[in-house]
C-alpha cells in the first residue's frame, strides 16, 4: 500500500475537505482518504497507483487546485505500530 499526499489549493472549510473527499473516492478504489483545509492537503492510501496526472484532473475537477504530489510507503499507524518485531 502507499500514501499519497496531494497538496491541495484552495479548500476553506470542512465542506471544501468533504468535496474533495468524495470526488476521491468516486473516481479511485481508495482505503482511506482524508483533507485538510488548514494544511492545505490530501492525503490519499491505496494499495493500487493512481497515476499523478489522474489525481490532477479529479481534483481540478472540483475547482481547487492541486500544488504538488508525493509519495511514500503507507504505514499503519496506531497502537500496536509501536511494537513491532525488530529483526
């Protein structure tokens, strides 16, 4: 699986995160999808690769406006992430 962090332009409010949210999710098979207005991101797991430019055009789509993409293997994070077997 992988995050994606999308740096997201634009979104105001909690509305602004659930539209972009649900466009996300409508146009990927997504695990998790969560935004943030004050961050200004996106923040996408999925365990296929969605290519950038796909991600561009849904989240244009919305009227915001996406400055960046990143990625990186997706750790789970909770409770039980902090003991993990050490080899």
């Amino acid at each position: 699986m992988q995050e994606i962090t999308v740096g997201v332009d634009g979104m105001m409010c909690g509305m602004c995160e659930s539209h972009v949210n649900d466009a996300v999710r409508t146009a990927f098979p997504v695990k998790k999808v969560s935004s943030s207005h004050g961050a200004g991101k996106t923040v996408i797991v999925t365990e296929e690769d969605i290519p950038d430019e796909k991600i561009r055009e849904v989240i244009d789509k919305t009227g915001y406006t996406v400055t960046g993409i990143t990625r990186k293997p997706y750790e789970k994070k909770g409770f039980f992430a902090r003991f993990k077997k050490s080899e």
